[in-house]
C-alpha cells in the first residue's frame, strides 16, 4: 500500500499525512520502506488513531489565528504569539498574523508532548545506518513533484507530464548533489555526473562531442544527467557564455531539455542562484522545474553531527568508546553547539565532524586508555574551524536563497523559511554572544571569546 492509497483510505489528504510525519519526526524508516511502501507499523498506527489524524488534517488545511491555535492545543493565546515572537516576528504583526503553519507543531516547539507518538515511533539509538537525516518534508515534496515519472496516468488524467529540466538551488555545500542521487534513486534512473571541467574540455577537443555524448545517453532508458554548477555556465550576466564553445554547449544543453514526453533522459543542474538564469532558460520545455534545497534546521544538525561522527564505525571503535563515555551519542548532548550552528551548510557540518575526529585521534594517540573528555576547548576548536566558511558571501547568498524560496515554494515549507529568516536575523542584529557550546568558560577566555565574536559580527555586517 502506497501512502496515497492509506490517506484515501482515512479519508484525509496526502499532503495532511505526510505533513503530520515531518511536524512529528517520524523516522521515514517507520512509515515507508525503499518501494516506497507504507509500512505494517505505521499503518496499524494510522488506523489506531485515525481520529487524531483527522484533527490534524483539518487543521493543517486551514489558515488560523493566534486564538484558533490556541484553542486547538489547548494553551495560553501569549504562549502562542511568544513561539512567533520568538522567532523573529515582531510583536504587533505576530498579534494578528494568520499561519498555514500546523497548531500541532507549534505545540510541539513550544514543549507540548504526544506520548502515544513517541512510544509508536521512539527515537532512534544510532543515526549511523540512516539513508536520510531529516527533510521528511523534502522527501515528501519531490516524491510530489517527480511523480509523473513514477505515474503513468498523470499525463492522461490530469495533463501533468514530466519536467524537461530540472534546477536544484541552494546556498554552497546544502547537499545538491545528494538530492541529484536521491531523486535518480526515487524513480529508478541511472545518476551520471557530468563535471563543469569536462564539458569545457570535452568541447575543446571536439566541437559536437557533448551532443553526440548527450545522444548517445538518450539510447539508454531511464538516465539522469546532472550538470554541477549549471548557473555558472547558463548565466544571464556570464560573459564567458558568448564564446563560440560556450555558446555551442549553451545550445547544445537547451536543445536536449526540449519538452519530450517520451524521452528517458533527464536533464539536472545545481545553481545557487536562479536569477542569475536568463528566463529562456526557465522557461517551459527547458528547466521547468526548480527545487530548492535547504541548509539543515536546528534538529537536523542535531542528527547530522551524530551521523557523521558515527557513521562506518565498527562496534570496536576507539571514537566510539569516547563518545559513549562522553554520553555523546544522543541528541541532548550536541544540541548546545546545535543551537550555534545557525545557517551552517551540510559542508560545514562535515568539516566540524572532521575537525573533531582529528582531534580526539590526536588524543588518543598520546592516551590509548580512552580516557579522553569531550572538552569544551575542543569542541569550540572543531566549532570554530568549521565556522571559517560562514563568511559575508555565503550569508549574502543564504539571504538571497531566502528570497527565491519564499517566492517558489513559501506554502510549502512556511517552517523552514521561518527558521531560515530568525537564523538570518540573528547574523544581522549583532545579538550578543552567549556561552558558545554550554559550557562554563573562565572570566578570561569569555573575554577572548567575546572579542573574537565581535570581530566576526563585524565581518557580518557586510550583509546588511
């Protein structure tokens, strides 16, 4: 069973369904398995509480007002404009604002419980064997979108027929490339990278090679080919463009990515802006799908710094007996440096999960007892070498990424844009420092912290 088909059979919508799934962080291992296949366990739960599910439908279908959420989880109307004032709304708009945003999930963030949803679906013990940390929400929105691939009838019975070409944009090192593999994976298409450096070079030697290459791909079912940094070469303001190569490969790329419904090759670019395309290239039968990828939110750093510091370990692992010793494998323990992780990138994630191995390696290779102690000398280290790459240009670029997503897609992630923007702000308000990953500092490295924070807020200003 589909979870189309187990939303028809509750009588609510897919959309509510998958929604309630994200708002509540349900493992997508619980509720569906690689066929996509609703599992015994979640369904068995839906069935349970059908009643429940239909509240939450019906409440995520609807705008509400400070009062109707109120109303619906059973709070303090203040307790609902401090969750928005909280998250960078100001305080007289936040009074009369009317949200999509579902009440349950309000309740959530600001400390309500549903103990029969934990209990059915408890959190899980290790992130190491997960094949996707976070973005239910994603997950769900391009299992929508790419379902003419996966659908036959969508043509027929609705006139939905497949994108020609689709653009992933986000800011640098968000994870494009993972989502290029993810959706190849989700409707059963070969992945072919196909590198920038190659298309100049390949085009160099021989001027039709890349069209016979691409035609040469078109003679294999079912192919994905995904074009890295594809704003760079197909650039409105790119003088580079009008070289008589770069021309050629410009034409060569659009004339593939006309609109074919039969055709089993699937054109993929990455950009981290999409205005800077020019519109002929967005236009319907060329690129005429953009899908955004977002920076991780709070709790998906959370998981993600747990996944990469865990992930290929054998149980034998000296980093392993570390982190166990540390009680460093759960969730409380990393949320601190979490909340500090502010518009970091999946990248930036890695390089601190890197740092910090090397780190505690470095350690252990003078002490091979163990007995070494998560430290907050060395997790602010790991902190602070990551945050090298959270310059003014990457911020200008999360802060353009905003703008678009909040244009193509706001309805449908009204969360995360709303995290986005208070993560923003707090880059922009030069709010004062806090105690970086919470731990106790000494008088004089606060001051040395406190310092250097200034000068990096001053760096910031440049977004402004």
């Amino acid at each position: 069973m589909k979870l189309k088909e187990l939303a028809n059979q509750l009588g609510i919508s897919l959309e509510s369904l998958q929604n309630f799934i994200y708002d509540f962080n349900i493992d997508i291992g619980f509720s569906m398995d690689e066929q996509f296949n609703v599992t015994e366990v979640f369904q068995q739960f839906a069935l349970k509480n059908v009643d429940f599910l239909k509240k939450y439908a019906e409440d995520h279908a609807k705008e509400k007002t400070l009062a109707e959420i109120a109303q619906t989880i059973n709070v303090k109307e203040e307790d609902v404009l401090k969750f928005f004032v909280s998250n960078g709304i100001p305080e007289e708009a936040a009074k009369n604002i009317k949200t999509s945003l579902s009440s349950y999930l309000i309740h959530l963030y600001i400390g309500g419980e549903y103990p029969f949803i934990d209990e059915a679906f408890p959190e899980l013990e290790t992130y190491a064997n997960k094949s996707l940390v976070g973005y239910v929400d994603l997950f769900f929105y391009l299992n929508d979108m790419l379902d003419p691939f996966l659908n036959k009838d969508q043509l027929q019975t609705w006139g939905i027929s497949k994108p020609a070409g689709i653009v992933l944009y986000g800011p640098p090192g968000s994870g494009k490339i993972f989502w290029a593999r993810k959706m190849a994976q989700m409707i059963g298409y070969e992945f072919v990278h196909v590198f920038k450096d190659y298309l100049a070079g390949n085009l160099k030697t021989t001027k039709n090679s890349f069209s016979h290459f691409l035609s040469t791909k078109m003679q294999h079912p079912k192919t994905m080919l995904f074009i890295d940094a594809l704003d760079e070469l197909l650039s409105s303001t790119n003088d580079q463009k009008f070289l008589p190569e770069n021309l050629e490969l410009i034409n060569t790329i659009l004339r593939h990515t006309q609109k074919d419904v039969h055709q089993e090759l699937l054109i993929v670019g990455s950009a981290e802006i999409l205005n800077l395309f020019n519109d002929e290239v967005l236009a319907p039968g060329r690129f005429d799908m953009q899908i955004p990828i977002f920076p991780p939110n709070f709790d998906e750093r959370t998981q993600l710094i747990l996944y990469h510091l865990t992930k290929d370990l054998i149980d034998s692992s000296p980093l392993l007996a570390i982190l166990k010793k540390n009680n460093a494998l759960n969730k409380s323990f990393w949320e601190p440096i979490s909340e500090q992780m502010k518009l970091f990138s999946n990248t930036m994630i890695i390089d601190f999960t890197q740092s910090l191995k090397k780190r505690l390696y470095a350690l252990y290779r003078k002490d091979e007892k163990k007995n070494i102690e998560l430290t907050e000398k060395i997790l602010f280290a790991a902190f602070n070498e990551a945050k090298a790459k959270l310059t003014s240009d990457y911020l200008k670029r999360c802060a353009i990424f905003i703008v678009e997503a909040k244009q193509n897609v706001g309805q449908d992630f009204p969360h995360r844009i709303l995290e986005l923007e208070s993560d923003l702000e707090f880059y922009q308000a030069k709010k004062a420092p806090i105690n970086k990953i919470g731990f106790k500092k000494s008088n004089e490295e606060a001051e040395k912290i406190e310092a250097s924070n200034t000068d990096n807020q001053e760096k910031d200003d440049l977004i402004v």
